[in-house]
C-alpha cells in the first residue's frame, strides 16, 4: 500500500498511528479495533503476523472502516516483527492452562519412555539386517557369460517368453566383470570380484563406488558382495539445494524451519525408534514422540505467541481424532501390520512388537506434517482476517476463513491421496497386469493397509480445518476493551526503519 504524503516537517510521522489524537476522526472507534498496546518498544500491532513483511492492514480491508482510521493502517504489517500480545491477558491464561499441562505431560511421558539406544542383537544376514562396508570398482573387463559360468541358468517354462529370450541373452551376451575393492572395515584393501549379467538392473562402471555385504559365514571367495551403488553425494548436494532454497526464500523462519527438521528427525531416531524396539507400546511412543515434535517444531517456526498456540490445539485435537479413528478401523479390519518382507524380518527379530500398533503409529506420524500446514494456515487466515476488519466477529470471521479453508481442504486431501498412490504405484501396476477387480485388490491387505491410512489421515485433516478455524477465530474475537491487548498506544512512535527491528 501506498502510504499518504506527510508534511515535511514530520518525516517520521507514522501514517495515521491510532495512538495519536489527529489519526482518528471517530474516537469511539478506537476501544473495538483492537490494534494497539502500551509503547514501551514501538510496537503497536499485536495482531500482525511477527514475520510478516509489507502487508497493509488497509489493503487487506479495502473497506471505508479501513479508510476512516488515518490513512488505512498504513502501519499495518510494515513493522511486526517484534512479540505481540495478540488476545487478551485472560485468554492467555485460559490457552496456557490447556498447553502447560500438556506439554508436561508430554516430557514426562518422553522421559519414562527413553530407551536409550537400540537393543542389539545378531545380525541374520537377511535383507537389511546385514554387515555393510564401503567399496570401489578398480577394474572392468568384458567376458563372455559361459566362461564365468553365468549361463548355468534355470531353464525357462516358456522358452518363447520374454523368460525365454532373457535367458538365451544371458547364455549368449557379454558380462562384466567387476574387481571391487573394500574401502572400509577391517578388511580395507581387499579385492573380489564381481560378474554383472547384461540383464542385470544395474550396472556397474569403472571407478564407480558402492555398497557391498559382507557374510563371514561364507568361503572366503564369496564373502562380499555388491549390494548397492553409492549415492551419497548426490543425496548430500539435493539436501544442500534444498537448504539453500529454504534459507533463500523464507530467511530466518526457514532457517528455524530447518533445524525444526533437524530436531524432528532427531526425536523420530533417537526416541520413537528406539523406544518400539525396546518394546514400549507403538501407539503411546507414537503418540508422546509426535506431541514432542509439534510442539518443537511450530513453536520454533512460528514463535512463543496465542496464534501458534490456537494451531497446536488444533493439530492436537485432529491427532486425537486420527488416533481413535485409525485404531478402530485397524481393529476392525484385521490389519496385523505384517505385510511385506521388511515388516516380516522385523517381526522375526523383534517377536514382541505390536505390528498392527507400528501401523497405527505410522498413520499418526505421517499425517502429523499436513496437519501442521493445515492449522497453521487456517489460524493465520483467521489472524489476517480479523487485522483487515477488526470489526468482525466470531462468526463472520470462522465464516470467512471457512471459505478459505474448504479450497485447503480440497487440495490437500487430493496430495495425500496422490502421494500415497504415488508410493504404491508399483503394487498397483502388479494387480492391473493381474486383470484383478478393483474390489479384490482393495479387499487385500497390502492395499487395506494404504487405504486406511490415506482415509483416517484425510477424515483428521478435513476435521482440524472446521476446529482450527473456530478456535481462532473465537481467541482473535476476544480481546476486551480492558485488557492489555485493548489499551491505547501514549507512547511516541518511532520511524518504520526502527519499527522493523525485531
């Protein structure tokens, strides 16, 4: 918004402050707007966003109540950077009272669950559970498949089939083959080798770094093998890209966004993981671990103020609702959780875990991240809402951001769906080329379990939009004209270059 031209000799005029008497020509206006505190700092919006920039109050509104105060709070968001007290003292009280308990409990409950490290146990050789080290590819030569003996290969039930055609390529191609140095591990140093079929997946090349197993069980000629290729740089310089964006784009909140991840990564590997594996209850680690890591997290992102408190209440009672709702329905289907070979090898080691309760926790977990997005946006729109026309209401206000929020509902459902189908797309493809009906396929347990998840995750998320908003938009209407939020500015005002400081 463009600002009014003040007189020369006031170049740090602040464009119509409603703490002084000459920037309102309606006085009773001034307890019901709800935009000023006491000046001890300068700051005089508590209901600007903290980190928001060059957002004007006045062209949020665009009404003539906007216009009407000064020069329609040119003020607006130019300068809220600073902690505001955005509802009143009494609400603050009533929202700390629901919070402090809770995130008590939620330490509490972190401290009596500390595992303090993974249990161990021998390793079975299996997927996995295997002994890893790091090698190099030395050396590559062309041979020909029968003089290393890769042509000793089932034969194929149908010799005309693409069966058929991959084994008379393997009888008759060129193979490679591969000395592998171990660049790791008590036996750095040493070599093997390594014979690649021309079908294989993948393809070894010359000086190309990878992953190898390492069975000491075996003859010694065959104790390693490659596993894996090394992708661990290019991983590195995404991860950097990323942060880079993150850091260029959102500044200082997403710097505090990236050690949130830092954090939430943290308390998922050193806590929740350990925790099941020492064999605490999935549900309750799941349920402490993603306590711990919403508050962490949005309060280290958004700050110390009432509006982040409204989102954590909010994505606390959609988790409560996601946990009721996945545990019912994973009852109720017969869904153990064991599924595939990775749960499978993990119920062999771990004999005690609750399977059906490592699912449960998986759908809390995963859904804990679009909850966040979700609740935050829905309280910072009702925030928003409420600066642009402090004269609305409760129910104008949730009327309002409800709009806002069935246009998030609407995309964020359809992402988790897609994402999900995303990550089974390869189950999918199976049951279509097995012409199977999509009743069958959704009546099996590999495709339940998705289906449970996708479903309770999304019924949480459409819920915490209709919650949040009314929680927000019931706090921001709140104020009253008596309480610190409410009291008129007698401070002097200082230059929007102070202003700005944090």
């Amino acid at each position: 918004m463009t600002p009014s031209p003040q007189p020369p000799t006031e170049p740090t005029e602040t464009h119509g402050h409603i703490g002084h008497p000459h920037a309102s020509p309606e006085p009773s206006a001034r307890p019901s707007d709800g935009h000023f505190a006491p000046h001890s700092g300068g700051r005089s919006d508590p209901y600007a966003d903290p980190h928001a920039d060059g957002i004007s109050g006045g062209d949020a509104g665009g009404g003539p109540s906007d216009r009407s105060h000064g020069h329609g709070h040119g003020h607006g968001h130019g300068h809220g950077h600073g902690p505001a007290a955005p509802v009143s003292k009494h609400l603050r009280k009533v929202i700390a009272a629901v919070l402090i308990p809770f995130a008590a409990a939620v330490f509490v409950g972190m401290v009596v669950l500390w595992p303090g490290g993974a249990p161990g146990h021998e390793r079975t050789g299996v997927g996995f559970d295997r002994q890893t080290q790091q090698g190099v590819v030395t050396a590559l030569e062309q041979v020909d498949c029968k003089s290393v003996n890769a042509a000793q290969v089932p034969p194929a039930e149908n010799p005309s089939g693409p069966e058929g055609a991959q084994a008379r390529g393997r009888q008759t191609g060129e193979c490679k083959k591969a000395t592998v140095e171990v660049s790791s591990g008590p036996d750095k140093g040493r070599t093997f080798v390594e014979i690649v079929q021309p079908g294989a997946p993948r393809q070894l090349k010359d000086g190309q770094e990878v992953v190898v197993a390492y069975a000491p069980d075996a003859p010694r000629d065959l104790q390693y093998s490659v596993i894996d290729v090394n992708r661990k740089l290019p991983m590195a310089l995404l991860a950097g890209i990323f942060a880079a964006a993150v850091v260029l784009v959102g500044r200082m909140r997403g710097l505090f966004a990236l050690v949130a991840l830092v954090v939430s990564f943290g308390v998922l590997t050193l806590f929740i993981l350990p925790a099941i594996l020492q064999g605490s209850n999935p549900l309750v680690v799941a349920v402490v671990g993603a306590s711990a890591i919403m508050l962490i997290a949005l309060y280290m992102c958004h700050g110390l103020t009432a509006r982040t408190s409204v989102a954590v209440l909010g994505t606390l009672v959609s988790l409560l609702l996601i946990g009721l709702l996945g545990s019912g329905f994973i009852d109720w289907a017969f869904l153990s959780g064991n599924t595939d070979d990775n749960t499978g090898l993990i119920h062999g080691l771990y004999p005690d875990i609750d399977m059906s309760g490592l699912l449960l926790a998986g759908v809390i977990i995963g859904s804990l991240g679009v909850l966040d997005d979700v609740t935050v946006t829905q309280t910072s729109a009702v925030w928003e809402l409420h600066h642009a026309d402090p004269s609305m209401g409760p129910r104008a206000l949730y009327r309002a951001a409800i709009r806002i929020g069935r246009d998030h509902i609407a995309s964020v459902v359809n992402t988790l769906v897609l994402a999900y189908a995303g990550a089974a797309l390869p189950l999918l493809l199976l049951f279509s080329i097995a012409n199977s009906s999509m009743g069958s396929v959704a009546n099996s347990e590999l495709v339940a379990e998705e289906i449970v998840r996708t479903l309770v995750g999304s019924i949480g998320l459409v819920a915490s939009v209709p919650v949040t908003t009314a929680l927000a938009a019931l706090v921001v209407s709140a104020a009253r004209p008596g309480s610190p939020a409410a009291a008129p500015a007698t401070g002097p005002v200082r230059g929007r270059g102070r202003r700005r400081k944090r």
